[in-house]
C-alpha cells in the first residue's frame, strides 16, 4: 500500500499498490487510481503484508509516474534503502 504526503497537509488515505519490481533503493508499482500523482511528492509504503521486510512503514519519494488510463505505474525511491530483499513468496512443501 502506499499513500501521498503532501506538506501541510493532513495525510491522504492508503492505495493499494502491486509490486512489480524491487531493489534495494526502490519499487515499481502499480496503483489503480484515476488521482494525478506529481515526480518528487513524498509517500509512505506500508509493507506489513511481506513480514519479511524490518521495518513496514517506509518514508520514499515518487521517482517517475507513467499514466495508464485508470492506472499509474510509479517508480519510488526509499529514503533509507533496504538492507536486504526478504523472499516475497512463501514456498509450500513439495510433493
């Protein structure tokens, strides 16, 4: 999930975010929401869903933002890069 922080302002509800891609310094997701989102705006990523991840509240800055009707694929970079990429998948036994 991710949602906007805007300066002065109270803080925007969550969206839900699909992950596409994951480096250490960032993400690319998509969002489906029709509300424009701007380069630089501050965001924070609620990662509680991978356990995995050490901390599940992420301060990061939107890098890029590409339109996809009612869909937006965002690129963000964290404020603090991660340690290590947890495993997102849990296996399950095998036959």
């Amino acid at each position: 999930r991710l949602r906007l922080l805007k300066p002065a302002e109270p803080e925007g509800g969550w969206l839900q975010a699909d992950l596409l891609d994951l480096s250490l310094g960032g993400f690319a997701l998509l969002l489906k929401t029709p509300q424009p989102l701007l380069r630089g705006a501050p965001v924070q990523l609620d990662l509680s869903d991978h356990p995995g991840f050490d901390c599940p509240l992420q301060a990061a800055e939107l890098r890029w933002v590409e339109p996809l009707g009612e869909l937006q694929m965002v690129g963000v970079q964290l404020e603090r890069p991660l340690l290590r990429i947890p495993p997102l998948v849990r296996r399950g036994p095998t036959a």
